[in-house]
C-alpha cells in the first residue's frame, strides 16, 4: 500500500500572513518530510525566498493564479512530481488573488495521472483581523476562499479591540457557519489541526473559479540598484498604495537589507539577511496598467535613484 501525502490547501487575501503561518508550521514539522507549492501574481517569487529551508521541496508557480486556466496545467504538473518524491506533507500555499472553488478538478486530474496518491487534508484560510471586514465587502475572492475553507485562521487579533473582533467572527460566520476559527498572533497557533479531520464535515462542492486570464491583476517589478532611505521609500510606499492590492519585497536601505512589506495603510520593515543584487518591489495594481505613470512620477520625484519598472 501507496503511503499517500497529506495535502493542505493555504489560502488568504493578501497580506492576511499565509507565509508567516507556513513558515511557523514548517518549523513544527522540521524532521519531517514536506514539500510546497507557492503561487505568487508577480515574476518574482518573494515569499519563496522566506521560507526555503535545508531539506525542503519548493516549487513556485508565477504570474497568475494556479486556479485560473491559465496556469492549470503547471498546478497540476507540480502536484504530479510531488506525489513521485514520497513527501509526509505538502502544503499548497495559492495567492491572495487566488478563489479555490475548482480544487477538486485539479485533485481528480492528479488521481487520474498518478492514482490516489495524496490524502486531501482541508483548505485552511488566513483571515486579516485588521482588513477583513473591508476587504469582503469590496474583493469576491476573499468571500470564496472563506466559503471553501475547513479551518480559518484568524490572524492580527491583538491589532483589533474585542468588538471589531466579533464582528469579523459573526461575517465569517455568515459565510461559512461550519467553519472552526482559531485566533492567531504573528502567525502561532497551536497545532494540532495536524493531527485532526478537518474535512470531517464533507466537501463544500465545486464551482467553478472566478480567476480567469482576462480579470489577472497587473503585477510589476520595480528594481534598483544602490540603497535609497527608509524614510523616502515610505514615502513613496505612501503615495501609491491607495491604488495597490500589496506591495513587497526587499531593500537595501541606510541600515542594511530589509524586508518591506505593505497591507492596506501599514507599511513594515524587517532587517533580513538575504542579499539580492538588486532590491525589488513587486507592486500589484488595482487600477491596471494606469499605475504606471504614477509610479514613475512619484519614485523620480521621491527618490530620485534610477530604477527599472517592468
């Protein structure tokens, strides 16, 4: 008998701290085989370069959602070599763009190549305590990810007073009223959904994806060599994050690497020690390719190095 893989399904609308929960979980599960697949809108893979870790497999899937056609074939493909390197866990972590409402087709395409090799363990959804009650207002995709999920984990509650805390309960609730939720602070939690059925309660079906290549939001890469000041990158940030799903990266600034990441309003700096041989923000646009202009403008008015946007 075929020892299968559990397979987890991570979802979360973007900035949620998917990467921060897996790279806590990988490090309870150290000694352990496992494997991921990340998927980012942008070229680049950013979260990737967080997480990778001695004796780990990693695949990244770029430029787009593994959901969406577009990519359909490069998911599946990656579940595919996965299921041949005999992997105790392998986590999926999709993009914060992504709606996993076809899961299922593309688990039934691997059974069909390979047989049943992976044991589906449940799609666990990062909930930001802080952005959500906008965020499933105004974004499709964080609704979906909610509706098919086995277990949320509810992140930031210590950025949020015990009200706000209820009401995004009571939404995610409405949403999903069978859902487990477990609160979270920097991404711990206790672990023992690993041990636990989380799809106990059945599937949640199969519709089909709201991620098509026509709605794909217009990711850039923003490159420069050289370090800037934190204090004029902020400001830049600043000027044009009202028109951007994210943005992150890393920097070299006045005190040395850092990484720079943005959720809504709050802009955070971590000192790192990766080294890149140029810093890099990858900048997703919800206004199209009409950020462009703006962001030239503002970076030569602000900053004034040379960079390179493509």
């Amino acid at each position: 008998m075929v020892n299968k893989s559990k397979l987890y399904l991570l979802t979360g609308f973007l900035g949620a701290g998917k990467t921060t929960f897996l790279t806590n979980v990988l490090e309870k599960l150290k000694g352990k085989r496992v494997a991921v697949i990340m998927n980012e809108f942008g070229k680049v893979g950013i979260d990737g370069t967080i997480i990778e870790r001695e004796g780990m497999e990693l695949v990244e899937i770029n430029r787009g959602s593994i959901f969406c056609s577009c990519l359909q074939l490069s998911f599946v493909s990656a579940l595919v070599e996965m299921a041949d390197k005999d992997m105790e866990y392998v986590f999926v972590e999709s993009s914060g763009l992504a709606d996993p409402s076809n899961i299922g087709e593309f688990l039934e395409a691997v059974k069909a190549a390979k047989g049943d090799v992976y044991d589906y363990s449940g799609a666990i959804c990062i909930v930001d305590g802080v952005n959500f009650l906008e965020q499933v207002e105004d974004i499709e995709t964080v609704e979906r990810q909610l509706k098919f999920c086995h277990l949320v984990i509810l992140s930031k509650v210590d950025l949020i007073d015990e009200y706000k805390l209820n009401s995004v309960k009571a939404k995610i609730k409405e949403i999903n009223p069978k859902v487990d939720i477990v609160e979270s602070v920097n991404g711990q939690i206790d672990y023992n959904f690993l041990e636990e059925d989380l799809v106990k309660e059945g599937w949640m079906g199969v519709e089909d994806t709201t991620n098509t290549p026509e709605n794909r939001p217009k990711t850039l890469i923003l490159t420069y060599e050289g370090n800037t000041t934190k204090e004029k990158l902020t400001q830049f940030i600043d000027a044009i994050k009202k028109d951007c799903y994210r943005v992150k990266g890393f920097c070299q600034l006045e005190n040395g690497w850092n990484q720079v990441d943005v959720v809504g309003n709050r802009v955070d700096y971590k000192p790192t020690d990766k080294r890149e041989e140029k810093s890099q923000l990858v900048i997703i646009s919800k206004i199209g390719p009409q950020i462009i202009r703006p962001i030239f403008n503002t970076w030569e008015d602000i900053v004034g190095e040379k960079m390179i946007l493509r």
